[in-house]
C-alpha cells in the first residue's frame, strides 16, 4: 500500500465534490511536508449540523464551524514512545468539511467553492500533521504554509 486516501461525501453533495480533485490537493499537502509513504487519511464532507454536533462532542464547542482534524499521530510535545503500527501504515486521521459553510465562506470572501474547499482540506491536513494555530507563532508559521500550498495546488 502506498498513500491511502479515503474521501466519503454525504449524499446531498455527491456530484459536487470531486473526489479525484481533493485527493491531489491531500497528495500534494503530504508531499510538500515530506510524509513518507505509506500512510492513510480520511476526509469527509458533510452537513453543517454534523460537523456541528462533533465540534459540541469533541471539542466541547457547540458553534459550527467549517472543518475539524481529529488526528491520529502523536502531536508536537507528546510522548516520543509513539510507535507505528506492526504494519508501518501512518494513519494520520480524519478531517471533517461542512460543505454549506465552505461555500458560505467562498461567498464571503468572494472566491470560489473550489479555492475555499482547497484552504480547508490544506488546513485540516496540517491540523493533522502537528500544525496549530492556538498562539500567534503558531498561527503565522500555520497561515504561511496554507498561503503557499493553497497557491502550488491551484496553480498546478
């Protein structure tokens, strides 16, 4: 196996996000940060109630909000124990996309769907890969790299 990259699209939006496309955005994020194959990641795009309710579940948050990272690897400042399992697969997570906030915000910022879902998959995939944006370090050193891998994946 090499990158594994599984995408489920909730019904009611089948047939507007394409799956071919997010997975060449995810390959090329992965690529640029230098993730060593193999590895797995998820992506799901859903309803803004869904993604709602997990933000509530999970994070104790009960706002919508566009997209969550529920990662899968030891994060900056864990344990360095963490050790790959047997079969050497990373399996770094799942990130979660509201469809309708993503194209809300397009509309808000008065650019497409497309370069809004793209900024969300790239920031969900560095949440998943140690990225933050919690201090104001953090966030710079996170916006910069959105910045650029937004620019390379709608330019190529």
């Amino acid at each position: 196996m090499l990158g594994e990259i599984e995408i489920f699209v909730e019904e009611g939006f089948r047939g507007v996000v394409n799956g071919g496309w997010v997975k060449k955005i995810v390959r090329q994020v992965l690529k640029a940060e230098e993730v060593a194959l193999p590895y797995e990641v998820s992506l799901v795009f859903t309803d803004s109630e869904t993604v709602q309710q997990l933000n509530r579940d999970y994070r104790g948050v009960d706002e919508p909000t566009d997209v969550l990272a529920f990662y899968m690897l030891p994060q900056k400042g864990a344990d360095d124990s963490f050790a790959l399992p047997p079969d050497g697969v990373a399996r770094l997570g799942e990130v979660i996309i509201s469809y309708p906030q993503a194209t809300e915000q397009a509309k808000e910022q008065g650019h497409s769907p497309e370069r809004e879902l793209a900024l969300l998959i790239i920031h969900g995939i560095l949440h998943l890969l140690g990225y933050d944006h919690e201090k104001p370090a953090e966030e710079s050193k996170m916006r910069e790299m959105e910045r650029k891998l937004l620019e390379r994946c709608l330019s190529g």
